[in-house]
C-alpha cells in the first residue's frame, strides 16, 4: 500500500492472510485422520472365510431353494459374480442345460467364447478335462470377414468355429450378433452345440438375441440364458465355472476339483 504525505512516499507492507492456505492444511490434516481412522476398520481377510461369507449372503438373500439342485449351482455364481440377487428373475433355462453341459464338459467338450473377456473369467484348474477354451476374436480374418458380410466382428468371428461346434459349449458374455450368428448357423449347416449360455449385455439386440436362443435352440442343444439388457462376461464365465466344478466333482466322485477361495 502507498500513502502520500506531502511530498513523502511511504511504503507501508500489509500483513498477508492466506485464508484459503490456511483452510487447505486443515483440510488436509482432517483428511488424513479420516482416512488413517478408516483403515483401522477391521475386515475380513482369510479367502476362505471371505468364500465361505459370500456364498452363504448368497443362499440367503437370492431365491435359491426353488431352483433344480444343478441349477441352483449355477445360480449361486452368477448372482455372486454380479452382486445382484434380483437377477434370478431373468434366469431361464431348459429342463436338461445342466446335465447336458456338465456332460459334455466331462466329456471334454470344447468352450467357445465371444470374448477375451469371457475366456479371461475361465479358471482354467475348475476346467474337468483340459477342455480347450477357444476365443476368434482377434484373429486377423474376422475384420475383412465383416466387412465382406456386412456385419460385426463378432460375429464373423463365429463363423471360424465351423464344424467345431458340433457338441460343444458355446458361452455368450458380449455380444449380441455373436449369439445371434450361432443360431444362424445352426440353423443353416444343422451344426448343434451341447449348450449354449446366452449372456450379451446390452441395449441394442441383447434381450432378442437371448429370446430367440429359448424359442429356436431346438431339443438337440440345451441352453440358459439371462434376459433383459443384463448380462456381461462376469456373469457369463461364472455360468461356465459353476458347471465345471460339477463335472470335476461327479468325475472325482463328489471332490471338487482345485479350492474356490479366491
């Protein structure tokens, strides 16, 4: 500040208040006692009591007893993979998925999957008999196979499993095209899967394609699917994961293959 006084110019230095300073380090050090008293918080640690803890939350609050014993396997992963209970309102399936996938499973039937993603959520040591889990996506030839069909990458990728499918598990977790491409050429070259899991999330093609798979999948391939826009590859690889844990455990007369604690 500067102030004249006759012909005196004198310099008087204000003190500076650094309010938002001030309130900056305070801020900060509440922060960190906050945060110092949250991970003080005890919580659980052990992975098979964390397994044991989750799973019973599941059976608790998810309408399991009603489902076939199998199924109700099934149901337990996926609701556990998605954290929602409700899901199992969209849950369908006809009366032999079950058995006929763990069959084929045991069988070592190979798993086909839309996705990376999908193939990623595979625990390969739950798998009963080495099965091959076979992805096409990011093969070089899907990107001019689409262009040349006029659809997805996706799709097209299906139509490098060929006759492979024959017998086969076939899990959906993405996209709706590759669902419905598999019921096309099913349809077409008479090419049935063991079981499809129908499980493409989204907003556009989801809930038909998962319609269409429970009207047209016919009495040679068994399927489940999750209707509506839910879905996912979470909720997919949990699908395949519950059914091989079953087939290694008729296989080892009742041991389940590998610990589940994660």
């Amino acid at each position: 500040m500067i102030m004249i006084t006759g012909i005196t110019i004198t310099h008087i230095r204000m003190p500076i208040i650094r309010w938002g300073q001030n309130r900056c380090v305070a801020a900060c050090r509440q922060s960190a006692v906050k945060t110092a008293e949250i991970l003080m918080q005890p919580y659980l640690k052990d992975p098979q009591a964390i397994y044991q803890k989750s799973f019973a939350i599941v059976r608790e609050q998810a309408a399991i007893s009603a489902l076939p014993a199998g199924l109700a396997e099934v149901a337990v992963r996926l609701v556990h993979a998605c954290g929602m209970p409700d899901i199992l309102d969209d849950l369908d399936a006809d009366a032999a998925f079950t058995d006929k996938a763990v069959a084929a499973l045991s069988g070592g039937a190979a798993i086909f999957c839309d996705c990376e993603m999908v193939a990623s959520g595979i625990t390969r040591r739950f798998l009963p008999a080495d099965n091959d889990v076979v992805v096409t996506l990011n093969d070089p030839r899907p990107a001019d196979l689409a262009t040349h069909m006029g659809t997805t990458r996706s799709a097209a990728a299906v139509d490098l499993w060929g006759e492979r499918l024959a017998g086969a598990l076939v899990v959906v977790g993405n996209a709706p095209t590759a669902l419905f491409r598999v019921l096309e050429i099913m349809a077409a070259d008479k090419i049935a899967p063991a079981a499809i899991i129908g499980c493409p999330v989204g907003f556009v093609g989801a809930a038909e394609s998962k319609q269409a798979l429970a009207q047209i999948a016919g009495d040679s391939t068994s399927w489940l699917a999750v209707h509506g826009t839910r879905g996912g590859s979470a909720m997919a690889s949990a699908v395949i994961n519950a059914l091989c844990l079953q087939a290694g455990k008729r296989m080892a007369g009742g041991n389940p293959v590998g610990s589940e604690a994660r």
